[in-house]
C-alpha cells in the first residue's frame, strides 16, 4: 500500500499497463459555510471537466477538480476571490447555492491523471510473499469515486482470505495470496472498464451522445431500484466482518 509508484512494486519487477488520461486533477481543500449533510457531490461540465466536492469533517469539503493540463495551471494561480467568481460561473452558481460561502482552506496543488494496473497483485514466484493493495495495484480516473473503495475491499478482501485459511497454512502461503489476486483483479478490471467507459460518455462533445447520456441519466435518477443496485455494487459485495 506504497501508493501508485510503488517502490516495492518496481523493487519486484512487477509491470504496469499505465495510459494518460491527458487531464490534471485540482485538489484543495473549502470550508464551506452550509451543512455538506455528509453528501458528495459532483458536476460534469461542458469542455469534460469534472467538479467533484468530497465531505469532509467540520464542514469542509475536499475538491477534486479534473480539467486539461492547461485549465489546471490557470486554477492554481487563482486567488479567493477569483476562485469565488470561478465557483459562481460553474452551472448557473450550482456549487455556491449547495455549499454556501467557500473559504480556501490549504494550497491547490494539481497531480497528472493515469490509469494503472499493476500485471500481478502478489510478489513474483520466486518472492510471492508480499501483496499488492490500493493504489499500488491500481489507480483509475477519480469521476466515479471508487478509487478508495477499490482499495478498501482488497484489504477486505484479504482479511476474509487469511480469516479463513485452512489451519495448516501460513499467512503469507503462497496459495492464499493468489486466491486474493484471482478475486481482486476480477473486480478490479471490471471498475476500471466501467470508469474508463464512463469517462468518454461524459467527454462526448456530439449533441446526440449528450441526449442520450442525459436520457440514461434521468432514467437511473428515476429508478430506486436501479440507483440502490448501483450504489451496492459500488460498496462491493465483501462481507466486512
């Protein structure tokens, strides 16, 4: 869990399959002056920047901003008070009318976004005694959220491996790590599929593409019972206790 450079992955000689997504991310993090309510939210904008507010405790939100390396460079060099008129011009001042008055509260700074995934999860054969989780077995667009929650059932899903070895194994057998690699990379593969599908169907710049996602859209906003599948499958299906 050495972050998505992972010093021990390339200690191991473990390769990655890594593409660009040629945006940057914009972190900061708002104090904001309405009740977050503990709810995230998220606006996609014309051009396929994604605005994405993170509750955080004490009525801060934490910002993640995904926009071209160009726009990024621009945000960074905004102070409070043009970040106010940036925050007002975002979907008819959508941001401001559901946080109230935001106050910067740390330094934006601004990271390349990239999908990784590591090609194994687990040490080589000669050395399969270590595990890969987080970010250093994957890394996906941040547009869904499921970066962290990824992350939180490969050690879930660990937990369950190792709390039911058979009793005549170690930990660290070479058959429980690669039963965790074979459900891990299952799951993972798939979420990465589903962002990466995602993020081009909300970069679509034709008119029709636009109907047609805000058609589908309003379809799942309608449906409880598509909405709460959704939300379990994001949660994932591993059983915490």
């Amino acid at each position: 869990a050495d972050g998505a450079n992972s010093p021990i992955r390339t200690e191991l000689g473990i390769s990655i399959k890594e593409e660009s997504y040629s945006q940057s991310a914009v972190v900061a993090n708002w104090i904001c002056s309405n009740a977050h309510l503990e709810t995230a939210y998220q606006w996609f904008l014309p051009g396929g920047d994604i605005v994405a507010m993170l509750p955080l405790p004490n009525k801060q939100v934490s910002m993640v901003w995904s926009t071209s390396p160009e726009n990024a460079a621009e945000l960074l060099k905004l102070d409070q008070a043009a970040w106010n008129d940036r925050f007002s011009s975002i979907a008819h001042g959508a941001i401001l009318a559901q946080l109230g008055a935001l106050s910067l509260n740390s330094t934006p700074a601004a990271f390349p976004l990239r999908r990784i995934r590591a090609s194994r999860f687990i040490g080589p054969d000669e050395n399969p005694k270590v595990v890969l989780i987080g970010d250093a077995a994957h890394v996906m667009h941040p547009l869904a959220g499921q970066g962290l929650n990824l992350g939180l059932r490969d050690v879930a899903t660990l937990l369950n491996i190792l709390s039911q070895r058979e009793s005549f194994r170690l930990p660290n057998d070479k058959v429980l790590l690669r039963r965790y690699e074979r459900q891990r990379q299952g799951d993972t593969s798939a979420l990465l599929w589903v962002t990466d599908k995602l993020k081009k169907l909300f970069s679509a710049s034709s008119s029709t593409e636009k109907q047609l996602r805000n058609w589908g859209l309003g379809i799942v906003n309608r449906s409880h019972f598509i909405k709460r599948r959704l939300i379990e499958r994001a949660l994932g299906d591993t059983d915490f206790e």
